[in-house]
C-alpha cells in the first residue's frame, strides 16, 4: 500500500511492504536504510546479504559476536555497508578527538544518558567511544568495588556507565572525560532531536554505493576520506 493512503492523504509514490524481501525484490533499491530495534536488526541484515543490497545501518545494540557476523557477511558476499552507531557531527569530531587526545591521557570515564525507554544500555555510541578510547595504557585506580559494576562496566579497558531517566523525546547525551595527574578534559555532546543525525545519514547514503566491494565502514570520517 502506498504509505501516503495508509496516512489518509493523498498517493505519495512510496509503498509499503509485510514482507521485507519482497519489498526489495519488488522495489530494488540502491541502497537500504535501517534504523529499526536491535531485536531484529540481525535478521534484517541477513536478508539484506541475501539480496546483495548495500546498506546504511543506524540501529545500536549489536554485540561484538554480531559484528563479526556482519562483517563476514559483508567480505564473503562483496557488500558495501555503513554500520555507524551514531551519525552526528558532534559526536563524531568528539571520537576524532578522542584518537588524538588518548594517548597523552591516561584516564578515561564515559558516561550516556538516554530516556527511560532506550532500548539498550550502553548505547551503541557508548561502546563506540570506549573502543575509540581503548589500546592504551590505562591509569591506576586503587579503589575497590564494594558493589560490583559500580566504577562502570568496562568496554575496551575503559569504564562506561549508563544512566536511565525520563527525559523527553529523543534526548541524548554522552559525557567524556579524560584525564592525567592535575588536568582533566570533560567534554559532553547534548542531541534534542533525531534531526541532527539527517547530515550524516545522507552523507552515508551517498558515499556507501562508491566504495569497493567488502568494505564495511564503522565511522563517519572513513566516509568523508
């Protein structure tokens, strides 16, 4: 059905599909977008494999098990995907930063905030910082846990921890701080509204179908060149 009758208003040329490989059998896209759940992403993107589409995922919540997963798939079938876990400009500068700035500062500690809803804790931008944070050495912490998991869950060597509440809307928020002996760095990237990802999601849609076959692309910076 076409998705503007089904909103009550006039055809807008855009149909719909109960079945998503007969919707892209039907359609043929050049390339499929995906912001679904977690839940099922998985079982999306073992159609999308099947049907050699290339791919810009913006679902969080995958494991590492997963991800490898992904990127067999993506080697042996020759794809072109972009599996970006965040497709903001400010968070992105703020993992290039990260990559430059790590090295030099021993300490690090991430923190996300998200509506009490979120789907998943950490959120998939989260894990994705602390593994841009990780493969340095990392600073002596003496204190103990009295409660288990209460200095963070650790991703990548680096402490994460997620915080729940009823934000409104679409509210995010990922809080970085690095620091070294008499200095510390905090930065915190706030997001209000899904709009702010829209730049990046096209940036991906036009980049993705140019890369060479097998290549899968974790970050905005690798699209940019």
């Amino acid at each position: 059905m076409d998705l503007g009758t089904m909103a009550g208003l006039t055809p807008v040329g855009v149909l719909s599909s109960g079945d998503l490989a007969e919707g892209l059998k039907e359609s043929r896209p050049n390339v499929v977008v995906d912001f679904t759940s977690s839940n099922i992403l998985m079982k999306n993107l073992l159609v999308y494999a099947d049907e050699g589409v290339d791919a810009v995922i913006g679902t969080t919540g995958l494991s590492d098990e997963d991800m490898e997963r992904v990127v067999s798939m993506v080697v042996e079938k020759g794809l072109r995907w972009a599996v970006i876990s965040n497709y903001g400009l400010g968070i992105n500068l703020v993992m290039d930063f990260i990559g430059k700035a790590r090295k030099h500062y021993p300490y690090v500690a991430i923190t996300d905030r998200h509506h009490a809803g979120m789907a998943n804790a950490p959120s998939g931008t989260a894990a994705t910082l602390a593994k841009a944070a990780g493969g340095y050495p990392a600073g002596e912490i003496k204190s103990s846990e009295t409660f288990p998991g209460v200095l963070g869950a650790k991703i990548s060597g680096i402490p994460v921890t997620s915080q729940r509440l009823p934000y409104p809307g679409p509210y995010s928020e990922h809080e970085i701080t690095l620091a070294r002996q008499d200095e510390i760095i905090r930065v915190t990237v706030q997001d209000f509204s899904s709009d702010i990802y829209m730049d990046g999601v096209f940036l991906a849609i036009e980049k993705v179908g140019g890369l060479p076959g097998g290549t899968l692309v974790r970050t905005l910076s690798e699209l940019e060149g």
